[in-house]
C-alpha cells in the first residue's frame, strides 16, 4: 500500500492518470492502459472517494478537488 499527495490547482483524472505514467514509467502505464488502444484496462479499479470513477458524470474527465482520494486498485493473482 503506497499513498502519493498531489497538490494541485485543476485537474482531471484523466490528467492526473497522465502525470502519474510520465512520473512512473513505460511499466506503471502498461499496467494501467492497454498500449495499442490506449484505452483504460478495466481489470484495474478506479476510486474517486470510494466510487468507481464510471459511475461519476464525468468519468475520466470528472474533475477533481482538493481533498479528493483516488485510488488504483491493480489487478492481482494468487491463491
């Protein structure tokens, strides 16, 4: 479990997605975007405080506010 506070005046979740994958790397975007389409990988869960970003209006350009939590949830395996 890692947290990371961005402080910032106007952004999106698409625009935060953005800045995340240009600070962490080819693997970081892999893991969140299908690299041929570019779409989202939907086997990643979104939050915007506690709620699926596509149940918010905006979706990926829902934006946010100060105090807003995101969370990427990755997909995982075991057993």
């Amino acid at each position: 479990q890692a947290f990371l506070e961005i402080e910032t005046e106007k952004l999106t979740l698409r625009e935060l997605l953005a800045n995340l994958c240009n600070r962490f790397g080819k693997d970081f975007k892999n893991m969140l975007f299908y690299s041929k389409m570019g779409a989202e990988n939907e086997n990643v869960k979104i939050l915007i405080n506690g709620r699926h970003y596509r149940q918010l209006p905006g979706q990926m350009d829902n934006e946010l506010k100060n105090g807003d939590e995101v969370c990427l949830f990755p997909p995982m395996a075991g057993g």
